[in-house]
C-alpha cells in the first residue's frame, strides 16, 4: 500500500470552499482505499489531506483522471501553499485490509 499524508493551507476565508472542491468525485479513484479530508481545529486556514492507495502507481494514475484535473485547476486559486507532504507505507486499520 502507499499512503499520503498532507497540510494544504487555503487562501483566508477559502478553506471550506477549497474542502468542497477537494471532496468532488473522490469515489472515482481506481485504487483509492481511503481519502480524508480534515479542517485543523487550531489553525482556519489549514486542512489535513490523508489518502490510502492500493499502490503509487494508482495514485499517480488518479492525478490524470479529468474529474481530479478538474478540481486542481478549480481549486488552485484558492490554496495559498502546502506546509508539509509525508510519504507513508500503510499497513492496516479500519477499513483499510493489511
């Protein structure tokens, strides 16, 4: 498995509207075992990204699905960076088969 952990920070004032964006289409993933988007309760502008592939390659592939390229050019107005980017090696938990 190949996980993804994220901090996106959206433009102020922008966060939920980024967060709707970022939940559009997530069920048409090839691959995709689990994709959490979460607001950070000490921070406005903040939002945490946590995904599960089933491998890199599929999440390399979603990046060219044209609902995903859709919703990256939608949503890029309104982020005003990434804080941090971790690469994880799921092995199990709920919902997610070890």
């Amino acid at each position: 498995m190949f996980g993804l952990i994220g901090k996106m920070r959206a433009r102020p004032g922008e966060r939920d509207a980024l967060i709707a964006i970022l939940l559009e289409g997530t069920e048409a993933m090839p691959g995709c075992l689990s994709y959490v988007v979460a607001k950070d309760p000490a921070d406005a502008d903040a939002i945490w990204i946590t995904e599960v592939w089933d491998g890199a390659a599929s999440h390399k592939a979603s990046l060219s699905l044209p609902a995903v390229q859709a919703a990256i050019a939608q949503a890029r107005p309104m982020i005003a960076g990434f804080d941090s980017h971790v690469e994880t090696e799921p092995v199990g938990g709920v919902g997610i088969s070890g």
